[in-house]
C-alpha cells in the first residue's frame, strides 16, 4: 500500500479534508497578538453554537483525556462522593482518574454493548444523596454505545443534593446533538481529533456558572488544567500557556466549514451512514455488538465471528483493500473491531469499507 491513501476509519484520529490540510500547514504566528485572538475567540464562537450553550468554553493542548482530568480537578475536594455510571474503557478510566485524585468513587458499571439503564441511575441516585456529581460518558468510543443523556438528566436535576453534571463527549459532540443549556450539562469535554475533523492535540471543556460556583472550593491539586488562570487570560482570548497553534489553525477551518453546512444536517448525515452501515453489515451476515437502540452515529462495532483472527483480518482489510479499522478495547478486546464514521466521512466512504470486509471475508 505503499504511495497509496488509506480510507481511515478509527475513531480518532480522523480524515482531515483538504482545506483544513492546507489551513493547518500554516506558518506559526505570535499566541499573544491580534491575529491569534481573534481566532481563539471566533473558535469560542463556532464552539458554543454547536455546543449549544452560552457557558464558557476552554481550549487545553492536550488530547481529550486532558480535558477529563481538567472536569475532576477543577470542581471537586478530596473524599466527595463521585458517581460514574460507565458502559465501557473510556468510562472507566474517567473513575480511575478521580482515584487517583483521592475521590469517593461510586462506580456503577454496566455491560460493554449496552447502554445505562434509567432505572438503575433512579435507583443508585436515590441511594447515595451525598454525591457531589456524576459522571456519564455519552458515547462510547471502545464499544459504539451512545447513552441517552437527555433521559438521564431529569434523575440528576431533582437529586436533593443538586450534583453536577459532567459528560465526556469526546467521540460524539459536533455528529451528535447534545444541547447543553436545554439539557443542564454542567461540565462537557470533547476533543478536536474526532467529529471536528481536526488534528490531534485539544481538549475542548464547557463550564456552567453552577460548575464555576464550585471552582472556589475545590481542594484538589492542579496547576497546567486550572481553569481559574484559561479565565482569567480568556478575557484577552489567549491560553495561559503556549496552544497548539498549528492544531487550532485547522480547528478554525473546520468549525467555519461546518457552520456553514449546519448542525442539523450534520447530525442527520451521522444518523443516515450509522443506519446504512448496519444495514449492510447484516446483509455481510456480520454480527453487531450493539442493538440498534444503542447504537452510536459515530462508532459501530462488528463482533469478530468464529475462528478468524482479528489481527490478520485488520492486516488484510488495511495492506490489500486500503481501509484502517479499530480493534477493541478493554473487555472487548478480541471481540470486535470498529468502524468509525465520524466527520470528514462519505457514502462513498462506508461503500468502500463494506466492499472490502465482503472481500476480506471471502478471502480468509
């Protein structure tokens, strides 16, 4: 395949278009004159439209966990109560992180492939009234779950003890809609190498004036993601510290190109090609590992059938066909791989991949 392009199709990092190419290929300017604030602030800009939100919003040079670790420290004291309910890896290592911080974790899991259940959340919310927050990983990335956030924020808005409410939406936020004002997400983080096709190396974190209220009294150590100093040079549109300026070039681009195409139509276009690939993957006779009510717009996972290995199958799909496709993660490790269709994706792009797996299974 030397010479040749790849049809990339992992879940981050993704597809870059041509024009984001070319705006991220830039010369570097000075992070502390005009020209760089008036993108940081038009990259706010963009960012709160598809955010839906009037929060503020922070750019961390850092890949998307930066930003988890920035969600617990920046909020919480050593020894609350933290909630997680998690569906899979992502979800967990968010609960290992605030371990690490020195947090009471509460960590309720559920099976990878499956959603949370409503009834659960009801039920542990109800047990446990001194949780200062919780935790909800709306998709997630190793499995292709995406969890139904709208359904669950009513249990955490009339909790007696008014707990935050975070979400990691690293994989999902710009192809899925996430209103996070009509919702009452306090905390969201996502990450710039995924729907936003953009390059790897941001963090982008959301903070509601409920969270900000919490800022004062949270006690755990934090120096490079403490959000008191992003606000305070937020007011000039700078960084505390030197951004990935290259990364936030080609942010810039993408974010003004998909303003111009909407979020509606963007998030219809993830909806469409998640509902045409599991189509086809059924007619292949491939096993899905998530039910259709589950199923994320922007991850799918097949289950990796009988007495094939998964590494030789990934080995050919990519040397022969030209198409990268993920493994599992964690517990599902050797159990699936993974389509992502987030982004810079095409029709033309899950055709290709549907006619090389049909290919590669013939050939093994």
């Amino acid at each position: 395949m030397k010479g040749k392009s790849f049809n990339l199709r992992i879940p981050g990092p993704t597809p870059l278009t041509s024009a984001v190419l070319k705006a991220a290929a830039r010369q570097m300017i000075n992070h502390r004159d005009h020209e760089y604030e008036e993108m940081q602030k038009r990259i706010i800009g963009n960012l709160q439209y598809f955010f839906q939100t009037k929060n503020e919003i922070f750019l961390l040079t850092s890949s998307g966990m930066g930003g988890l670790e920035a969600a617990i420290v920046n909020f919480f004291s050593l020894g609350e109560k933290l909630v997680f309910f998690t569906v899979g890896e992502f979800g967990n290592r968010w609960a290992q992180i605030a371990k690490r911080y020195g947090a009471n974790i509460l960590q309720i899991k559920f099976p990878a492939g499956k959603s949370i259940d409503k009834d659960e959340v009801c039920r542990v919310l109800a047990e446990n009234k001194d949780c200062a927050a919780v935790f909800i990983t709306h998709n997630e990335t190793s499995s292709g779950v995406l969890n139904d956030i709208k359904s669950i924020a009513p249990f955490i808005h009339t909790h007696p003890g008014k707990p935050l409410f975070l979400v990691d939406s690293i994989s999902a936020m710009g192809a899925v809609n996430l209103p996070l004002d009509e919702w009452g997400i306090d905390v969201a983080v996502t990450a710039s190498q995924k729907a936003w096709m953009a390059p790897p190396g941001i963090a982008m974190i959301s903070v509601s004036p409920k969270a900000r209220a919490r800022e004062v009294h949270a006690k755990m150590p934090k120096y490079y993601f403490d959000l008191s100093l992003y606000r305070e040079f937020s007011v000039k549109n700078q960084t505390p510290a030197t951004p990935a300026v290259g990364v936030l070039f080609g942010l810039d681009k993408a974010l003004s190109d998909m303003r111009k195409i909407g979020r509606e139509k963007i998030f219809r276009k993830h909806l469409e090609l998640r509902d045409y690939l599991r189509q086809g993957l059924r007619k292949l006779r491939l096993e899905l590992f998530v039910p259709d009510k589950d199923a994320s717009p922007t991850v799918t996972s097949i289950v990796i059938p009988q007495a094939i290995d998964y590494h030789h199958w990934l080995e050919i799909l990519r040397e022969k066909y030209g198409v990268v496709l993920a493994g599992g993660m964690g517990e599902t490790k050797g159990k699936i791989i993974r389509v992502a269709h987030m982004g810079n994706v095409s029709l033309q792009d899950i055709k290709e991949v549907m006619a090389a797996l049909k290919k590669s299974l013939q050939e093994i």
